[in-house]
C-alpha cells in the first residue's frame, strides 16, 4: 500500500472534469489520502466545500456538474 498524496490546482480539476466529467473531479479527492490545494484558488475552495457536504455522492456530482459547465461556459471567472 502506498500513501497517495495530490497536487489539486484548477488546472488539475478543469483536466479531471474534461476528461472523466463530475465523477473524475470527485475522485480526486475521494482516492487520495492527503490533499494540497492551490492557495487562493477560488474552484478549488468551492470544489472543497462541495466535497465536506453531508451529501449523497451523486448529489455531490451533480453540484459538481452544474459549477463546472458554468465555469467552462465562460459564467464564472477561472482565477
């Protein structure tokens, strides 16, 4: 077993939802044992607090989906 350490910047969660949708960008969080997150990074501070929800993980990706449009829309600034 190994420690799995990640690196989440924006750039990380646009590739992970571009790539594997809402699911991929949740698992970032969910498979790893320590996260580091870009400072001042207002998608991952959002992403973070999707994530600490008492939530269903479907509820979760669904937020995760109805954020990430938008800000692949060009509804949200990508700071």
């Amino acid at each position: 077993m190994g420690f799995h350490k990640r690196y989440i910047s924006k750039q990380v969660i646009i590739s992970a939802f571009k790539e594997n949708g809402a699911e991929g960008v949740s698992d970032l969080y969910i498979k790893s044992d320590a996260i580091n997150v870009e400072p001042n990074s207002p998608i991952c501070k959002y992403i973070i607090k999707i994530m600490y929800l008492d939530e269903t993980l479907e509820y979760k990706h669904h937020l995760i989906n109805v954020y990430m449009m938008q800000l692949l829309e060009g509804l949200y600034p990508l700071k």
